[in-house]
C-alpha cells in the first residue's frame, strides 16, 4: 500500500474512535496517535525531519507556510474576518511567527489581501474635517462591521 494513503487511512481510524469524554488519559492517547500519524505522513511525503514539528507532527516547510497564507489570504478576501475566524487567523499566524519567524517577519497577511495599511483589528482612524477622530471599518478584512 502507499505509504501516505495508509498514513491517511490511519488518521481517519484515529480520528474516527469512539472515547469515553470523561476518560482523559484515553483523549492525550488518541492526541498523541493522531500526532505521530501526521509525522509519518509527513515523513512519507518527502519532507525532511528537520521541517517537522516534533510535538504536533506539522509541516513547516515554506512551501506549507505559503499554503496556509494562500488560503487565508483568500479568505479573507472572499469574506473577510468575522469575530469567528478572526482568532483562528490570529492563531495561524501565530503558530507561524513561533516555528518560523523568518517566514513571517516582513509579511503582513492582511496587506497581502488588500488591507487598508491603517488598519488595526478590522478598524481604521481617519481624523475629519472637525479635527475629531473617526473609526470607520477596514472594507477588506471587517467588510460586516464586526465588534472591535
């Protein structure tokens, strides 16, 4: 059998298990599982054991860095960030600052989807004509007007 599909079929199997919610040995176990799969996977993929996290068995290659900002960039420029994507972005992003920060360090996401470069958690300032100040919302990444 190909080493990825059995990785694969193995992770369903894992993902797929009945445990006993109250049982949390029986959870870090299966947490556990699911980890060393993805290491295999990623080992029968090709990519070298150095670009693998140890602890959660993720691919940290650039070319996987660019996957996930390719998709996030999309998202956001197809919907924006809702009060419900925006922390799974947030944690995206930090994930990728503590594995590779030579990857993330001068590449801003939300400039790369278009972004008002003022904007700050979905909001952007402008002083108006009266002198006061006006928070309007970033028509890229907060397009519903969200809470700040």
């Amino acid at each position: 059998m190909n080493p990825v599909k059995h990785c694969v079929l193995r992770m369903q199997t894992i993902a797929r298990a009945a445990s006993d919610p109250t049982d949390h040995v029986a959870a870090v176990d299966a947490r556990t599982s699911m980890d060393d799969a993805r290491i295999a996977l990623c080992v029968a993929r090709g990519v070298p054991l150095e670009d693998i996290d140890p602890s959660q068995g993720y691919d940290l290659t650039r070319r996987a860095y660019e996957s996930v900002r390719d998709t996030w960039i999309g998202e956001v420029r197809r919907k924006g960030l809702s009060e419900y994507t925006r922390p799974w972005f947030e944690a995206a992003l930090a994930y990728w600052r503590e594995h590779r920060p030579e990857f993330v360090e001068g590449d801003d996401w939300l400039a790369a989807a278009g972004c008002d470069p003022d904007c700050d958690g979905g909001w952007v300032r402008y002083r108006g004509r009266d002198g006061e100040f006006v928070e309007l919302r970033c028509r890229t990444c907060n397009p519903r007007g969200g809470a700040q």
